[in-house]
C-alpha cells in the first residue's frame, strides 16, 4: 500500500482516542530519520504516534519554560 498522501487514522489509549495524521513526503522522511528507518523497513503506527506525540509533549515544555521566563521578567510600567 502506497502510503504516501494518505490519512492514517491510529487508535490510542486502548482505543479510546484516535490519532488522524496525513501522511506527507515530508512526514514520512521526518519520521523515518528520527527512528532511522530504511526506505525498506515498515513505517509502522507506533513510529507514527510516538514520533508526533513526543513533538507535541516538546513543543509544550517549551511553551511553558517560555511562560515561566515571561513571568519571571519585571514589566515596565508607562
């Protein structure tokens, strides 16, 4: 199965909540590099998940340590 361009639609949780990612070039390439898959090997549903779910868990430390420094910095009163 060609999987380019399509949506994969991955359950979580046991099922009880659905992961529904597009399938791009340049998501695939993406994923494939981060877990050093060949061009051969299965891009299965469990690289897929963790792959998106540890940029989403990223993105949000980040967000937070930048919130975190915001706070910390005094604000100027005109």
């Amino acid at each position: 199965m060609d999987e380019l361009n399509q949506v994969r639609v991955i359950s979580l949780k046991g099922g009880e909540f659905e992961l529904e990612v597009k399938m791009t070039e340049a998501f695939i390439a993406r994923v494939r590099q981060h877990f050093g898959l060949l061009v051969g090997q299965p891009l299965e549903d469990d690289h897929v998940s963790g792959y998106v779910l540890g940029a989403l868990n990223t993105a949000v430390v980040k967000a937070e340590q930048q919130v975190s420094q915001d706070a910390e910095q005094p604000t100027e009163v005109a």
